[in-house]
C-alpha cells in the first residue's frame, strides 16, 4: 500500500496559513529540510516555527542533512533548478550521509503522514522535488500543498 507523501514551500505564506494547509491535508509531522533553518519571515525560524508548530498540534523534525548547500541554494534562486539538482544530488543524495539521511526520512514517513517544508513556493525550483521523487520507488506518492489556497 502506498503512502502519501506531502510538501510545502513557505514563500508567501504566514505560519498560520501553514498550519491549516498542514491540517487541512491531515500532515501529523512537519519534516524541515532546510540546511540553514533560519528566516526573516515571522514564525520560520526553527525554534518558533517548531513552538508554533506544537501550539497547532502539530510535530516538527529538522533533516538538516537533507539541506542544499550554498551553491545548490545560488543555483536555485538563479532559477536554475537544474543545477540546483545536479548540486545536491553529488553533494547531498549521493553520499552516504545523504542516504542515511533519506533512509530516516522514509522511514518516519512510513510511519506518520509527513510533509517536507522548504522556502520554494514552486516545488519545480526546489529540492523537495528531489527528495519526494527518490522516494517514489520506496512506495510514496507525492502531493504539494500551497497553502495560500486555504481559508483561515
């Protein structure tokens, strides 16, 4: 039996769009792929995205390992996803942290409905994409929730 697999940018969003996105699709477990997991959105920092996260019910596990570094980050604000992807698949996916990594993303996934969070509103343009499709095979069906579609 497959599972669902969900993913969200923040770009544009306030945490409390987020969390009704993440409700709404029925998310137990914000997975925080971001290597740098510091903003200057109110509320997208780690320390008050996950406080605000468990105000709203909701769990918070940050796979800094799964981030993508600095040039795949460049690359990616350059529009340039295929770098991006190039990037963080030899640097990130294809080590054998990155796939440690992967192993216990898939695996709690498998345990408890996920959603992967990263800034890219677009998930063509991020590395989440990357992420949800090497899970694929594992038996993960990816949906992308953008959360500016859903009333507060």
């Amino acid at each position: 039996m497959r599972k669902t697999l969900f993913t969200i940018g923040y770009e544009g969003l306030t945490p409390e769009r987020l969390h009704a996105a993440l409700r709404e699709a029925g998310v137990a477990v914000l997975a925080d792929v971001r290597a740098v997991a510091n903003s200057r959105k109110r509320g997208f920092s780690k320390n008050a995205l996950k406080a605000g996260l468990a105000e709203a019910g909701l769990g918070y596990e940050h796979f800094r390992s799964l981030g993508t570094p600095k040039s795949g980050r460049e690359a990616a604000r350059a529009h340039d996803a295929g770098l991006m992807r190039r990037i963080y698949c030899e640097e990130v996916l294809d080590t054998a942290d990155g796939g440690l990594a992967l192993d216990a993303l898939a695996e709690l996934a498998g345990r408890t409905p996920l959603c992967l969070l990263c800034f890219e509103r677009d998930p063509a343009r991020c590395h989440r994409r990357v992420l949800a499709e090497r899970l694929g095979p594992r038996g993960f069906d990816t949906v992308d929730l953008f959360g500016d579609s859903f009333e507060l």
